[in-house]
C-alpha cells in the first residue's frame, strides 16, 4: 500500500514572478480526472472528515496556510501545507481532514478519478474496519 507523502514540484524562479507545476508522470503518481479548489473557509472550521475507497488526491496550498490530518486507522499523521511549490499526495484509505486554514488560503485538489459518491467512507468507525480488512 502507498503512502501519503510530500512532494516537492518544480519552482522556476523569475524576477517578475516565480512559476511551479506538476504532471503526470514526473511529480503525479495518477493522471488527473477531477480539480477542485476549497476557499473562503471560515475561521475554526474543519473540511473532509472522510476516505475514498479508490481515490487517490494531491493537495496544494496556493495561497495561505492550512493543515491536512491524515489516520491510517492506527495512527495520525500532520501535515502543514504552506507553500505553491509543494503538496501531499494521499493514497486512497487514508482518512483526511482540513483544518487551520489561514485567512484568504486557497487548496487547491485534483484527484485521479471523478467524483462519486459511492467511493466516499464518512464513518470513521467504517472506515478503520475497512482498513483491518487488508
């Protein structure tokens, strides 16, 4: 099984504004079906508080700060995403949630399958008896 992992992108630095990116295969590990973003979040809220069954997703902080919190079903991991030349990548059975987010933070979210909503575990309870299943 993969796991989640930070993912340093390509940072082309100029004197009128820097540039990143990302592709698949040379930064992504799926090709993209689905881009979201999340924005205006208000102060003390939490976003996610799910899993996919098959979906695989890749974050980044376009502007701002925010947190993603990660449970493998034994285990929280944190991670603190703050910079456009970065993201974490989250394999699929990983349960997630945002939180922190920054005054004016933009996420930024593409995944390697559309949306469905069969694919969405919300119970955590479900969740971690899924994940004992492996």
């Amino acid at each position: 099984m993969e796991s989640p992992q930070i993912i340093n992108l390509p940072k082309i630095l100029d004197k009128r504004g820097n540039l990143s990116f990302f592709e698949y295969p040379k930064q992504l590990p799926f090709e993209i079906a689905r881009t979201y973003w999340i924005y205006d979040v208000p102060g003390g809220e939490t976003r996610g508080s799910h899993a996919f069954m098959n979906q695989q997703e890749f974050i980044v902080a376009l502007s701002g700060s925010f947190d993603v919190v990660l449970h493998d079903g034994e285990k929280e991991m944190r991670f603190s995403l703050n910079r456009s030349y970065y993201g974490l990548f989250i394999p699929n059975k990983y349960w997630r949630r945002m939180e922190n987010f920054s005054t004016n933070s933009l996420a930024l979210i593409v995944s390697d399958r559309a949306f469905d909503e069969n694919d969405y575990i919300r119970d955590f309870n479900q969740f971690k008896t899924i994940r004992d299943e492996r």
